[in-house]
C-alpha cells in the first residue's frame, strides 16, 4: 500500500526556498507530492504544466533544474527520495509497537507482567521485506497471546501450591494453635473481619521463566513458607522484582538451601552489587557459592 505521507521539514524548506518566488515555491510543493504519489517525474513540461496549476513551462523547468536532478527515467529530488526510503524502514516497526500497545491496554496484565512483555519485544521480530501491514499486526497477535498463555499457565501452578498452603494452614496447624491458645476448634482464633487485611486473589510475579518458577514453587512448598498467607508472599514477590532474574533465582535457591522464612536481607543490596560486578568481570556468570546468604 502507498505510504499515504511523507515528512516535511518546515525549516529546511524555508531556508532552502527562500530565494524562490511564490510561484516556484508552490510549482516545488506540486512535483514534490507528484514524486512522492508517481515515483518519478517524467521529462514532460508540457504535461506536467497540467498537474502544477497556475505555473508556466518556464517556471517548472527553473524549478527542475534547480531542485531536481534528471535521470534516464525522469526527474528526481534526492532528499524526498531519502525522506521516503527512512519512513518506509521505520514505519513497520510503528505498526508492530502500536499493535503491542494496543494489546496491553486492552489487556488485564499487571505491572510486573507488562514491564516484562514490553523487555521481550523487540519490533524488528516481525519485520520481513514483505512489510505487510496486515501480517505484522498478525505476528504480534500471536507472539502476544503466546506469551500471555504461558504467563497464565505459571500462575496458575503457583496460586495451585499457594491454595494448597492456605489449605493446611487452615487444618491441623491452625487447630494446633487454638489448643496452645486456649481457644475452641470451632473458632481456633477471634476474627474482626473489618480490620483484616484482604488477600491477593492471585500473586503478581516479577518473572516468568520457567527456572524462576520452579524455584518460587520449591520454596513455596517448604513447611515455613507454607504457613504464609498471599500477601506475605506477594512481599515477598515485590522484594525480589528489584534484582535480576539470575539474581532472584539464587535468592530463593539460598533461602530453600538455609530454610529461612525471608529471601531479602539487610545484606542484599551489597551482595547484588557485588555479583554483577563479578558477572561483568567473568562473562556475565557468578558462581552461587561466593555469594550464599549465610544466617
């Protein structure tokens, strides 16, 4: 499909026509959307008099020769040439970032889950020479809901074990308590619903690879761990959103390998620094030993 536009440069426009009387000027703007709509202009005054209304033979051919430069096929102006040929190259990648756009505002994504799409997305993807329009946005689509299946499928196992220790918590443990408390099984604690805080439905994670989950799911399962409600859990979530993948896969690694009930410590902050500059110094790869948070 034709490019429907091109840009025009206000201001190298008036510098460079400024010695042109109006009626060149007007005669430059008619050969240049001639150009912009044919390609080239055809070494034809007479012909082209009929396009640029108002303007004489002599005047179209001054205007020619000073702005255009005459091929084998016609006449030409080098710059528009140049200005199509970039927006031609540019505007695919255009059409698929709008397209990604689109799908993310009409999406139900959270923060941490559009933060990561929009890290994965690269435009020039689903560019071919082809330049369809049409196909783009259909790659994108797919590329999309592709991920977004999969971003489901890990919450989806994740909220399964976070169910599952809500489950427990609200069995043998929490009776257990209510003995120690002197408090009836019916009721093992008093309840004030209006100063309860209310649970996350699901968790929002920071990552979605599957070493990272598999390794938020290790973690999950652990007896301490399981005890705890969504929203310490989220917490714990936004804590490791701060970091690296790599970095916060190690974090629970350590925190399953220690069995502590926490991932982040006061320490965190330096030791991270500490691993990405040993990554930087050793190709981007830290050994797990140098950096295990020992409590």
């Amino acid at each position: 499909m034709k490019d429907p536009a091109f840009l025009f440069y206000s201001k190298d426009f008036y510098e460079g026509t400024r010695t042109m009387l109006p009626e060149e000027r007007a005669c430059y703007i008619d050969l240049m959307i001639y150009q912009h709509q044919h390609d080239i202009i055809p070494d034809d005054p007479k012909r082209l008099k009929m396009y640029c209304s108002g303007c004489s033979e002599e005047t179209i051919l001054i205007v020619l020769n000073q702005k255009f430069i005459k091929t084998v096929d016609g006449w030409l102006n080098q710059k528009l040439n140049q200005v199509v040929d970039v927006r031609s190259k540019f505007k695919p990648k255009r059409i698929a970032s709008a397209t990604l756009a689109g799908l993310i505002s009409a999406s139900k994504l959270s923060n941490f889950q559009k933060k990561k799409i929009k890290e994965s997305f690269k435009a020039s993807d689903f560019i071919d020479e082809n330049n369809d329009e049409t196909l783009i946005k259909s790659k994108v689509r797919d590329w999309f809901d592709h991920l977004v299946d999969q971003m489901v499928n890990n919450i989806a196992n994740a909220n399964a074990i976070a169910n599952e220790n809500i489950s427990l918590e609200g069995t043998g443990d929490v009776s257990l308590a209510g003995h120690q408390d002197g408090h009836s099984e019916a009721e093992p604690f008093p309840s004030n619903p209006q100063n309860s805080p209310e649970q996350p439905e699901t968790l929002q994670f920071p990552f979605s690879s599957a070493e990272f989950m598999k390794s938020w799911n290790e973690l999950a399962a652990m007896p301490k761990w399981k005890k705890k409600p969504p929203s310490s859990l989220q917490k714990s979530l936004n804590k490791l959103a701060k970091y690296n993948e790599k970095f916060a896969v190690m974090l629970i690694d350590n925190a399953i390998a220690g069995n502590y009930q926490g991932v982040v410590f006061d320490d965190t902050d330096k030791k991270f620094m500490e691993w990405r500059q040993n990554a930087n110094n050793h190709g981007n790869t830290a050994r797990k030993k140098d950096y295990t948070l020992v409590r």
